[in-house]
C-alpha cells in the first residue's frame, strides 16, 4: 500500500522565545516490508537541521534557533510503500541487544493491579507466549476506553489503568507493562496509522513491539486490538513514550506558548510529487 503522511507542529509564543532547541524522531527507517519513497522534515526558522542517530537506531535531527521567535512550524511530508501484514517485523535496524527491553520505566511501572491483570491473562494461556501478548492486545482493547484529553504526557501507566481511559499512548504503555511484567521484553513504538474513518487526525499513534523467543519481534495495537498491517508506518522506538516522541527539546523564554498539530495520513502520493 502506498501512504502518504503530512505532519505539522506549530508553537506559537505570546512571549517571544530567545532560543529553541529540538529533537526530532520523526524520520523512519526502512525494514522487510517497508519502503521509503520519499520524506522531508522543513523548520520554517533559520537553522542547521543536524542529523544522527540516537542509542536506539532511530534516526535523530536536532535544530538550535535562536530568536526572537513567535512562531515555529515543524512540517513533515512522506511518501512510503507497505507490505507488511502478519505483526512479525524484521529487517529492523537492532542497536540494542534484546534483554535491554525489558527495562520498565516510570511511564511502564506494573504495580500491583496491572500485575494482577497479566498474571491471570497468562495462566488462562496455558504457558503459550504468544497466545499471552494477543490476550494482553484483546484485554486492553475491551477493558479500556479511547479518551482523548482524560490523560497526558506524563500519565503513567498505573494511572490509565486505574481510570480505565486514556489514548494510544497509554494503551501502548498498559500494554508494555503488562509484557515487561512476564518477562517479555517490549518496546514503544511511535507512528502513524491510515484511518478508515478520515485522513485527517490531531496527532500521530503509538503501538508496542514484544520479543517473542524463536519468532522475533511482533508488533501489537491495543488500542485497535490487532497485530499493526500495511496501514502502519513505524517512526520511532524507545522504552516508553518519552524515548520516541516526535519531539523533544527546550526554549529560553516563549511564556504562553501554543501548540498545534495536525496529521493527515492518505493512500496515495504525496504533494512531493506534484
């Protein structure tokens, strides 16, 4: 399937910023399955956009602007072909040995109800793993609410369970505390997802990818219930959230900032070729 993504941030300042540095995971990398035609990330500010990659493999462009700013745009534009459609992801960029992932994190902390839950989803599972991560997937699925706006940045995982609400990023989080608690290792995963209702969304998503022994790493969506297909492009991965968010940084100055974001995921090519 071809995908086309259009990702735009905005800060807007009621003070002017002096200064602003940001961290950028918003550039993918290509896998079995997983074409790159064409991205681009602009910054509407008179900077160098630095590229790397951070511990993980994702890649990383890092900007410093300098002000005074009341206005900076973040536009991202993609074009890729997908053809994956089992979960299982291969052909990854693998920095990191396995175990690493099974570092929990103050995000992905178990406490005693979400280790509760994945306990007696696994002994209903007879001691097959797999069977137990599409169990975890289905029971977040039904045992939580989408949300927006109940949670955010820095909800942990404990307190979307205890509400029973929340967004992707918390059922991706749920889901990732649960795995780490059976010993699986599972990392986040930052993204986009073409809809079937609209193209037009208010951010991008988020998933989770466990280790399971002789298969690999499979790629889960609690908060759809299924195993990710060709209508996901995978960006950014990390321990929770914070490790693979789009955007990462600071300013000097700026009170009374503003954010906007707006996403449009389509079949299709994008303006690039235009």
């Amino acid at each position: 399937m071809r995908l086309s993504v259009n990702h735009e941030t905005t800060y807007r300042y009621a003070e002017p910023a002096r200064a602003v540095i940001q961290h950028l995971r918003m550039t993918p990398r290509r896998y079995d399955g997983f074409f790159i035609r064409k991205w681009r990330v602009e910054i509407d500010a008179d900077c160098r956009l630095d590229k790397d990659e951070d511990a993980a493999g994702n890649l990383m462009h890092t900007f410093y602007a300098d002000g005074p700013l009341t206005e900076l745009r973040i536009s991202v534009q993609g074009d890729v072909e997908t053809s994956t459609g089992t979960g299982l992801v291969s052909g990854t960029i693998e920095r990191l040995p396995v175990p690493v992932w099974q570092r929990e994190t103050i995000l992905t902390h178990a406490g005693a109800a979400i280790a509760e839950f994945a306990n007696d989803i696994a002994s209903g599972e007879g001691g097959d793993r797999l069977a137990t991560l599409h169990a975890i997937n289905g029971a977040l699925f039904r045992s939580m609410t989408f949300a927006p706006g109940n949670t955010d940045h820095g909800t942990t995982a404990e307190q979307a369970f205890a509400a029973r609400a929340g967004v992707c990023q918390d059922f991706a989080h749920l889901f990732l505390a649960a795995a780490r608690h059976l010993g699986f290792p599972a990392r986040y995963v930052s993204g986009y997802y073409l809809r079937t209702d609209t193209t037009e969304q208010e951010a991008g998503h988020a998933w989770a990818e466990a280790h399971v022994s002789g298969l690999g790493w499979i790629a889960f969506d609690p908060a759809h219930d299924v195993c990710p297909t060709d209508r996901y492009v995978r960006v950014a991965i990390g321990h929770d959230a914070r490790e693979a968010s789009p955007i990462r940084g600071a300013r000097m100055g700026g009170d009374g900032e503003v954010l906007m974001v707006s996403v449009s995921v389509k079949q299709g090519p994008t303006i690039l070729d235009v």
